[in-house]
C-alpha cells in the first residue's frame, strides 16, 4: 500500500478535483451517487442524519497532513454530519463514542477503517476502494458482464476488485509483477491470471489498474476505460489520449464508498466482505 502525501490529497477538502465533471461524463454518476449504487443503496439516499467521527492517528509514521481534514470534507461532500475528533489515538477515539455518532473513520499505516458503532462492523479502505473502482469500470464500460476484465496488482485493493469484478460476471484477467502473487490469487477467485502485465495491457480494453506502476502509453490499448485507484498515478499523453477514460482519484470514491457500505450495514444485515 502506498502512503499518501499532503501534496497529493491537498486539493480534496476544497473539491478542486473536478472528480464529479470527471464521473457525470464517463459513468453518468457523481461521486456520491455512485458509491450509493456501489453499496446496493437508492441513489437518492439522504445521508444528512448520519454523523461521523474522523479520529487522528500519531501511531507509527503518524499523522499525514491534511487526511483527517480530507477525510471529513469527503464525508459531508456527502452529506454525512462529519467531525474530526479534538483528541488523536485513544482520546480521540473516546470522544468519538462520548459524541454517540454512528461512524468512526480511522486509519494508521497499515489499515483504514470505517466502524458503523450501532451495528458493531467495519469497512477497510482496500475493500472501499476496491468496490468503488469496480463500480467505476462496471459504469464506464457499459457493464462489465460478461466482458474481460483486467486487474492489474494482485494486492490488498487490486485481489478485492478481481472478487468484485468475478461477482459481477467479468471475465477476470489479473496480472502482477510477482508472477506467483497474480496465480494464488488467481486461484483463490476461480479467475485467469498473466504474468505478462505489459502484453496483458496492451491487449485489454477494460483495465482496473491497482498498482503502484505507471505504464507508457504505448501499451494502452486504443478506446480503454481505465478505472485507476493505483498511486502514484500518471498516464503519459499518449496513454491519455489512446484511452477512452482514465478514472482516479486520490482519497475520495474509496471514502465515499466505505462510508456508504457502513451505512448500508443499518439496511442490510449481512456482512459486507472486508
Ligand atoms: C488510506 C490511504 C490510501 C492510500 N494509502 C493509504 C495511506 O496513506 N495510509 C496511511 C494513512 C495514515 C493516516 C494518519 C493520520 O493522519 O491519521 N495515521
């Protein structure tokens, strides 16, 4: 997993990122529609009586500037009553239950989590991600069923999105560096697997990119949708203009996304997978 940095996630409070122009055009959605449609809930939903807690955490490489704050904006974008706690760590995480608020958004260096209090379950941000970006590629495609899907990086995002994209009725290509990585996961789903990223690249139209590389666009195939979570994130101008959309994000659709799926933790009982 890729740290964030305060460069990249800078512009997210202010909502510079034009994320939604960037959606409404290729998915026909808007960040906070379609994390809605992402988790199974009405599009419509009025999220304004769900609160949130976003706690600081100082635990191993510690607070990264401007993510709590991110955070926060990301989750009233939503409509979300949304607070970062006074206190960091445990302090913080008291407060946030003294608040009674329903959701409690934390996230140290190895995992970022959103709890649902009442209902007592969590969502990671692999999983938030992973779904949300899956969604993206499912839209943006005009539905991925029954289409090839590649996922590139056979990690915690990119092994969550082959499931998803499975679920969906994808045919699912994942591919990783680590040739062994790509085929126990490949494995594990049921689905293909390559080792040839490069090649595999070059030749598939619909691409979920979860790896922290950067391809040359001489690879990307002519008319590909490619919904892209991996940081750092660069496509070169030739990539950019051979693609028929590149779909990314720093923070935001894996935010919205986990926070949806918390809330539809009151709708739907059942566990959503992590
Ligand atoms: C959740 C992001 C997405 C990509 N990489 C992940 C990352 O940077 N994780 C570390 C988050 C640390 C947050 C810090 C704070 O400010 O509370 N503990």
């Amino acid at each position: 997993m890729t740290r964030l940095t305060p460069d990249l996630i800078e512009c997210v409070p202010e909502g510079k990122l034009a994320l939604d122009d960037t959606l409404m055009k290729y998915t026909g959605h808007t960040m906070k529609s379609m994390a809605l449609h992402a988790a199974g809930l009405p599009e419509d939903t009025d999220l304004s009586g769900i609160t949130a807690s976003v706690v600081p955490i100082t635990s191993g490489m510690g607070i990264i500037g401007g993510f709590s704050q991110s955070v926060d904006a990301i989750l009233r974008r939503l409509g979300i009553r949304s607070h970062v706690t006074e206190g960091t760590d445990v302090l913080g995480f008291s407060k946030a239950m003294d608040s009674g608020d329903d959701l409690v958004f934390m996230a140290d260096d190895s995992m970022f989590v959103a709890y649902n209090v009442r209902e007592r379950k969590y969502i990671t941000n692999f999983y938030g991600t992973a779904l949300g970006y899956a969604t993206a590629l499912d839209l943006a495609s005009g539905g991925i069923k029954g289409k090839e899907a590649l996922v590139i990086g056979a990690g915690f995002v990119g092994s969550r999105a082959a499931r998803i994209l499975r679920d969906m009725g994808a045919d699912v290509i994942i591919a990783d560096k680590i040739c062994d990585k790509g085929k126990s996961v490949a494995a594990e789903l049921g689905v293909r697997y390559s080792c040839d990223v490069e090649g595999t690249l070059s030749k598939n139209k619909n691409v979920l990119n979860a790896a922290p590389a950067i391809f040359p666009g001489r690879l990307i195939a002519e008319g590909a949708v490619i919904s892209s979570p991996g940081v750092p994130h660069y496509y070169d101008e030739e990539g950019r203009r051979k693609a028929s959309c590149i779909i990314h994000d720093p923070l935001e659709i894996g935010v919205a996304t986990m926070a949806t799926c918390s809330v539809a933790f009151f709708h739907h009982k059942e566990d959503a997978s992590r």
